[in-house]
C-alpha cells in the first residue's frame, strides 16, 4: 500500500490565532459552564505564551493556577487580567429576546408613560 505524502499545515498567522481565540471563548462564554470556560481560557492561554503570559499578568502564581484550572475558583480580577495580558477583554451585551433592566433608562420611560 502506498502511502499518501501529506503537506504540512500551513502557518496560522497571529491574526487569525487571535480572532480564533476570542470566537472560540465566545462561544464558550454562551454555551459553557464555569469549569469549562476556566478550561478553556487556560488552553487560550497556554497557547498564547504560557510562563512568559505569567509575567504579563502580574498575578501570584497561585492567582493564575486557579484562573487556568479546570476545577479553579478564578476571581474576575484574574481572569480579566489574563484577557488583558493577551490583548482581549471582557465585553457585555444585552441577550436577544431578553427585556430591558430595571434601572435602565428604557425600564424608566416604560415605567414613567405608565403611570
């Protein structure tokens, strides 16, 4: 049986790694639980520079385990550091179908033509 010649992969570009990066938590951000996402975030940044990441973050060594632990218990303080270190961020927006919040100014002018 002859075997088949396979080409090596071609080069990811940094650009692409990091857009890959931030879809990818992303949908984990949406789909995932709190294990899975700190799992997640720690490949993102094993792959993205691991110990010299560590210096980066200027976290406490204990910090960054348990912010790239699958079992951690990662304070946001970590974790949004981590995203800041690999040139990401933490970002909210409103969920679709969800209603306003109280103590937003579209709650209020519902409130207030009300009554």
């Amino acid at each position: 049986m002859a075997r088949k010649k396979t080409r090596p992969a071609a080069p990811i570009s940094p650009q692409a790694r990091h857009e890959f990066a931030i879809a990818y938590l992303n949908a984990m951000l949406e789909d995932a639980g709190p294990e899975e996402l700190a799992a997640a975030l720690g490949r993102i940044a094993q792959a993205s520079g691991g110990a010299r990441l560590a210096e980066k973050v200027e976290l406490s060594a204990d910090s960054l385990y348990r912010t790239l632990c699958r079992r951690g218990n990662p304070e946001l303080r970590s974790a949004a550091a981590l995203l800041k270190a690999m040139g990401m961020r933490l970002v909210l927006e409103p969920a679709t179908g969800h209603g306003t919040c109280v103590g937003s100014p579209a709650g209020r002018d519902e409130r207030d033509s009300h009554g």
